[in-house]
C-alpha cells in the first residue's frame, strides 16, 4: 500500500471520527446514527476512490435504506 494513501486515508478517520465527537452533544440518537452511517459512507467512498475498493450493491442498498429509514423516523 501507498504510504501516502495510508496516510490520507487515517488522517480521514480520524477526522470523521472527530467531527462525531463534536457532534454527540448536539444531537439527537437518531440524528447521530444517521451522521454514523454517513461517515461510513463518506469512509467506504473514500476506499473506493482511492483504493479501488470493490462493494456489493446489496450492502449499498442497505445503507440507503438505514438512511432512510432513520431520516423518515427523525421526522415523526
């Protein structure tokens, strides 16, 4: 692996990961487990990109609906 790319790709987390901290308190449950899976997505994005990371479209689809579904019981 790249050095650099594994650098990046850390330093990315780590961010992500930061920005979640920051939002813990301002946030609802459901709000924060919506942000958790869009870091993840941001994450798995990232690999793909840059590392050529390969995805079944069964766990993309499950990600939507997770999405969704917290979005739309946010709402309630």
């Amino acid at each position: 692996v790249n050095p650099f790319l594994f650098v990046l790709s850390s330093f990315l987390a780590f961010s992500f990961n930061l920005c979640v901290m920051n939002f813990i308190g301002k946030l609802s449950a459901t709000t924060y487990v919506i942000f958790d899976y869009f870091k993840d997505l941001i994450i798995l994005s990232v690999a793909f990109f840059l590392f050529s990371e390969q995805f079944a479209r069964n766990e993309l689809v499950g990600y939507a609906v997770v999405v969704f579904g917290g979005i739309v019981w946010q709402q309630r």
